[in-house]
C-alpha cells in the first residue's frame, strides 16, 4: 500500500511538471469545461432561483413561505380581517403585504407595506447605512426606505425633493435610500394602507411551515374570500417552463461545443505524455498506480473547472437577471423580481457534467472504440437515421422535439468529418511539388483537426439554426401585429364609461369603438384568459384564424368561441370541443368554433362577444378602447380633441406606432437572453478553432522550416498555409449552412409548436449568415498567418 502511494506520489508530481512546462494545454482545459459548465450553471441557477422566488420573504419572514393566501381570480386586493381571523386562530406565521404604487412626475415608485418592526431588527438592517432623501427629520414608521437605484424617480438634478402626486390629499412621507432595498420601497403596513388609499385591503399573505390541520382550516375560514395557494404550483411555474427549457437545451449544446474544446486539449495532452507514461512503465510505475494518478488528476481538474465554471456561471447569470426578469414579468406573470445568489449545487452539477464529459472523452480514446472505429461509425449512423426518421414522424413531447434537433447534430457531426477526409483523399495528379506536398499534409492535417472541424460545425450550425428562429420569429410577430394592432388610437383606461364610449361611437370621424375586456381563471387546471372586444363581428376583424377565414357572427352562435392557437397545439383542443373557463366559483362554458393566432402569450386564450362575457358575472379588468378613424380624420387631431373635448389625459392616449413599438419591445426582450448565448457558444467555437489551428501549426514548425530551408519562399508558404487552413474552415462552413438550415427547421416545425404552441414561418437572413461565415474564414486567415510570421522572425533574428 505504501509502495503504490509512493508511486500515486511521485507521477502525480510528473504530471504537475509536465503541465508546467506546457501551460497552454492545462489552459485549453480550464477555458473549455469552465465556460461550458457557466453556461449550464448559469441557466441552472435562473431556473432553481425563479422557481424558489418566494423563499425569501416580501414580509420579512424568517421562515421560508411555503403558501401564499392571494385574490381571487379578477381581485385585486383581499379583506384585512382575513389576515386578523388567522391571527386569532394561532396562525402566527402569517403576515401581511400590501403593494402598490405612486407616481412623481419622473416616473413612478412600487412601494410595499410589511411589518417594518421585522425590518429594523434584522441583520439586513444594522447593517444598511440609510442617507436622507430630504433635509431634516428622524427615521419613523411613516418614512419610505427606497433603494438608492431610484434616487432619479424622486430627486431634481439639483437634489431638491419631488413630490408624490396623489389622488386625494395626503402629506408627503419622508425618503430614506438605501443599498439592495430591491424594487419595492419599504415602509409600515399602516403608511402604505393611507398612501395607497387601500382601506385596510392586503396584497397578499405569506405564510411558511403549514401543517396539513392548518391548511384545511385555512380554506375553511377564507371560502369565497381568497384563495391559498402552495408557492410551488403558481401560474408562473406552469407558463414559463418550456421557456426555461428552451434555455437549458441551448446551454447545454453551449456544453457540448465546449467539450469539445477540452476534448483536443485532452488529445493534445495524452499524445504529448504518451512517451512520459511509457517511461515511467520502463521504470516500475504499476499499470495500477498510473490509472489511480490519471483518475485523481481528472477529478482534481473537474472539480477546479466546476468551481471555475459556477463562478462564471454566477456573474453571467447576474448579466441576464434583467432582462430574464423583463421576459418573466411581461410575459410570463412573475410577481417578483430574480435575486441571484451563490449555489453550491451548481458546483456539483459542473463536476458531475465534467465528469461525465471526461469518461466520454476518454472513452473516445479507448484501444477498442479505435479498432473498432469504422464498424461502430455505420452504427450510429444507422441508428440515429432511424431515430430521425421516428422522431420526424412521431414526435410530440418538449424532449422528443429537442431530440430531433440533437439527431440532426449527430447526424451532420457522422458524416462531415468522413465527407472532409474522403474529399482529401481524392486520387488528384498533381504535378507540382509544392502541391503535392499540401496534398498529402492536408490528409495528414485533418486528422489532427478533427475535434476543431465538428466544434466549428456544431457552433455555427446550432447560431444559424437560432438566428433563423429569431428571424422567423420576428418577421411573423411583424406580421402579427401589424393586423392586430390595426386601430389608429388605443386610450387606455381601467373602467368602462358607457357615456363616453357612446359619445365617441357617435362622433363622424370615429369608424369604429372597440373595448377590451379581460378575465381570469383556468381551463382544466391551465392558465387561462377570456377576453372580448365588443358586440359584433365587426370588432374582431383584426384576429387571424388559422383557417385564414374572417371572423363572423356564426363563429360565437350556440354558445361558440374563438380560442388560440396554443390551446390546440399545446393543450390538444380541437374544433367542437366544450371548454369550461373557471374563475373562483363562477363557471363559464363554450364551444371551440376557431382557432387564432396569439404569439407571445402562454397560456389559453379564449374570444366570446361582450354581452355573453358581461352575462357570466365574471371578475373582468377593462384596459381601454381601441378607435379606428374615418379617412379624412387624422390621429393627431383627434387625440387633441380627446385631451380638450372629453377631458383625457395625454399619457392614456397612444397611437398606433408607439403601441406597437411597446408590442415589439416586449417580445424582442424574450430574445435578448437567446442571442446572448448565442453569442457565448460562437465565442467559444472561435476559441475552439484558433486553439486548434494554432496548436497544430506550431507541430508544423518544423517540415514549415525545412521547406524554406530547401528554397520555398516565404509567399510560397503563406500561400499554402492560408490554401490549407481557409480551405478546411471554409468547406465546414459550406456544411454548417445546411445543417443551420435542417436545425432551424426543426426549431420551428417541433420545438416553437410542442413547447409554446407557435407556428412560425421560414425566414433567412442573409448578411447575418454572410458576416458569421467571413468572420470564421477570416480568424483562420490569421491563424494560417501566425505560424509562418514566427519562421520569418527566426529567421531575421539569425541574419
């Protein structure tokens, strides 16, 4: 035992010397299972803290909050006495949380009312050094504490207060900032009820460690009044699931072009220490002894690229929280902003995943899979055509969709390699001898590029693929809109003022008043929404059916209904089909008669007409009218008489251009993250390639060397070298092309419609291909260049 420790001790220390004489291999390493396993842990860690959002507490709990007592569906408060019958019956972990906001002149302030006797005890607390937004006075329960990111909302450039514009007369609280307050400003529960005019209405209720007797107690005393709900099962974690699955899939094809990087500093490194681990053999080490030291030194790596890993992971992860929370909050019904802290089970994860790629890897390099290479070539090739062709069929889950996508790359990952490698070998009489010379290296050279060849091939391949989604994308929610929002003024308001809406219907410039009224519940336990925009087909001449037919009286006769596309690739509705739309107590039945486009929206959406939507006495949300004007009649005139004539107010009033652009800005937010991985898988390709081709060309050195000293000249060389380099990168490109093109097929034809319900149509764009691929051929331009710069500057420092 001692002896083999002796031995564990002393090629452990060969190896430590070896990677110091070679510090760009241990290098390649880190770079290619850190950044993979950041991007992983990164995603990772959005995804654990949104679904653990309501762990720390909005009531300053120190508990965490296991249940939520909310509104019913359409309310927006709850009763106050609610929160004092749980205190009377011994639920102490309840607390109260009242949120709203007040507006200033500069914009607008989310403040939140808690028990702040919680906040001035807490460690938080002592240690927040608090400044005064204004001059004088001592901190006191009606005080506002506001995190100092907001400073700009409620202070001139001169540092002079901006008062607070309420409704009803009130006296202006005292502002004290703060560091990591966080998006709601703090103050007393009592302050926040006066300023918010709430008349002792709450938010919401949170509390933590219910028993099962506690919970049935609970339903019993709020029936009819509220509802309580398990913080796991909200209807967030129900909408933006597949949009986090989306992520992951992406980061971890981030992973596997990462790998590969590794994958050729790995090669590199055991065809480097191939000699070194034969003479320690020669010398006595046992077979044993040199496995136990190769096992505890990849374990050692991975664990040091997983820490590595998770700390990049964190700081990316801390770059997208933003607009991740855009996307969650706009789209997805998030009621809390992300806060990303440090997971040590992200650390777990990048070394189980680093270990994993390691065996993989090694296995690669295995005697037996050598042998044995071609025969279990057509193998997979065989299997993953046929799994293909299944999937291209048969395919209908979230996992099944995104397996058809990993298919394709296998399949292009197969065959490329061979394609490259049977097109060197093509038997060419080639004369010249320079030519030659380039003939038979590059068959030589491909060999060793391999790893880089499929990295450049999967990266490229897979941005194309994504580039085309967002195209697609776009070009589709264009279109979208430009039909939806076809109204020339959209007023918003919060109630529905029936003098108005007649007056203005009436006026001659008006062709046509629209409302939009919204509810909502659930449809078999899914998400749900039921809107109408007026009596009448005539009002819903902007929706597009999927049949591309007009909607008309007979698509809401006999109870009928209009629901979206997402219901029926999604949730599996079809023509004719009853749907039972449930809000509370209430109950609201109808017939399928169509089906709609609704790009963005996750969750069911069903159109009835307005009388049958007043009729079921459901909780509603009025947003405000939609007016489509005369020709003759401008939008600027009439938002003037809107703002003189009937007293509006201007910021209520939009056109049909900036509300678009607010449309488009949210759902082109949902994209920034997807882009952004985007852009970190590309960057690590470019990485995988430059490492590559610069570590093979400094094995080329040497017969570069010889060639000139035989009388090539160094044009000569830089010709072949750029011939052979550019050539290989750009024929990988030529191939990456298709498989972008196959990749982002599938990503609109399964992943888009499975995962979100979504039909989109094919769009390309063009120069963004073009300028991806000169970028890829250009970087291996330079790194053709460097090599035979080095031979030149030898040579000049010799003359």
């Amino acid at each position: 035992m001692v002896a083999l420790y002796n031995e564990i001790k002393l090629i452990l220390a060969t190896h430590i010397a070896f990677y110091r004489r070679h510090p760009w291999l241990i290098a390649l390493f880190f770079i290619g299972f850190s950044l993979g396993s950041a991007l992983l842990t990164a995603i990772a860690g959005l995804n654990q803290e949104a679904k653990n959002r309501y762990d720390n507490s909005s009531a300053l709990i120190n508990n965490p909050v296991s249940h939520l007592i909310k509104p019913l569906a359409g309310k927006v408060y709850i009763n106050g006495n609610i929160w004092l019958k749980l205190r009377q019956k011994g639920i102490t972990t309840a607390q109260p949380v009242l949120r709203g906001r007040i507006a200033t002149s500069e914009g607008t302030l989310g403040i939140q009312g808690v028990d702040t006797l919680l906040w001035l005890n807490s460690k938080p607390y002592q240690q927040t050094e608090i400044s005064s937004g204004q001059a004088g006075g001592p901190f006191a329960l009606s005080s506002l504490l506001v995190d100092s990111q907001f400073k700009d909302r409620l202070t001139t450039t001169t540092g002079e207060r901006l008062p607070f514009i309420f409704q009803n007369e009130r006296h202006q609280p005292n502002i004290y900032f703060a560091d990591d307050i966080g998006l709601w400003a703090i103050t007393d529960l009592a302050n926040a009820d006066y300023l918010l005019d709430a008349k002792g209405q709450l938010s919401f209720i949170e509390l933590s460690n219910l028993t099962q007797q506690q919970q049935a107690q609970i339903q019993l005393l709020i029936a009819g009044r509220a509802e309580l709900i398990d913080v796991q099962q909200q209807e967030f974690d129900i909408l933006s699931q597949a949009f986090f699955f989306n992520l992951t899939a992406l980061a971890m094809l981030g992973y596997i072009v990462a790998a590969f990087l590794s994958f050729n500093a790995i090669k590199l490194t055991l065809s480097a220490r191939r000699k070194l681990l034969q003479q320690l053999h020669l010398l006595g080490c046992s077979t044993r002894g040199i496995q136990i030291s190769l096992l505890i030194e990849l374990m050692v790596l991975s664990l040091f690229t997983a820490l590595l890993g998770t700390a990049g992971g964190y700081v990316i992860a801390n770059a997208l929280v933003l607009d991740i929370n855009s996307t969650l909050v706009g789209l997805y019904q998030l009621d809390k902003a992300l806060v990303i802290n440090w997971q040590w089970f992200n650390v777990l994860l990048g070394f189980s995943l680093n270990i994993i790629g390691l065996v993989v890897i090694l296995l690669a390099q295995a005697k037996q899979i050598t042998v044995k290479g071609e025969r279990l070539f057509y193998t997979l090739l065989v299997c993953t055509c046929v799994v293909l062709i299944w999937l291209l069929n048969y395919a209908s889950t979230e996992l099944q969709a995104l397996l058809v996508c990993f298919t394709i790359l296998v399949l292009f990952i197969l065959m490329v390699p061979k394609v490259l490698s049977a097109l060197a070998c093509l038997p060419i009489h080639i004369r010249n001898p320079l030519a030659q010379w380039l003939h038979c290296d590059t068959r030589y050279y491909l060999k060793d590029l391999h790893i880089a060849v499929v990295a450049i091939l999967v990266a490229l391949g897979s941005a194309i693929g994504m580039q085309i989604m967002v195209k697609s994308f776009s070009n589709t929610l264009n279109a979208h809109l430009e039909k939806q929002l076809s109204a020339d003024i959209y007023l918003r308001s919060t109630s529905l003022d029936s003098t108005l809406r007649d007056t203005l219907s009436s006026e001659s410039g008006v062709k046509l008043l629209s409302i939009y009224m919204q509810s909502e519940g659930n449809v078999d336990q899914i998400p749900a929404k039921l809107a109408s925009f007026g009596e009448g087909s005539q009002h819903y001449q902007h929706i597009s059916l999927t049949s591309a037919k007009l909607v008309t009286e007979d698509d809401f006769s006999n109870e009928g209904c209009l629901a979206n596309e997402q219901s029926k690739i999604k949730f599996g509705f079809s023509l004719g089909n009853k749907v039972v739309f449930k809000q509370n107590a209430t109950r609201f039945t109808c017939r399928i008669t169509g089906f709609f486009y609704d790009y963005g929206n996750p969750a069911i959406s069903l159109l009835t007409q307005e009388k049958r939507h007043k009729s079921t006495a459901l909780n509603s949300d009025y947003f405000g009218y939609s007016i489509r004007l005369k020709v003759g009649t401008t939008v600027a005139a009439f938002s003037e008489r809107l703002i003189e004539d009937f007293n509006q107010d201007s910021t209520q009033i939009l056109d049909n251009k900036q509300f678009k652009r607010y449309a488009k800005t949210l759902f082109e937010d949902t994209f920034v993250v997807t882009k952004a991985l985007n852009s970190f898988i590309l960057a690590i390709a470019l990485l995988s390639l430059c490492t590559s081709l610069l570590s093979l060309s400094t094995n080329q050195l040497k017969q570069l060397t010889i060639l000139r000293h035989l009388g090539v000249t160094k044009y000569q060389l830089l010709g072949m070298k750029l011939l052979q380099t550019s050539g290989v990168v750009l024929v990988t490109t030529l191939f990456a092309i298709p498989l972008g093109f196959a990749l982002g097929y599938a990503l609109l034809a399964f992943v888009m419609p499975i995962a979100f319900g979504w039909t989109i149509h094919f769009s390309v764009d063009f120069m963004h291909l073009l300028l991806t691929c000169l970028t890829l051929v250009g970087v291996s331009v330079v790194c053709a260049y460097l090599p035979i710069r080095r031979i030149i500057k030898q040579e000049s420092q010799e003359h």
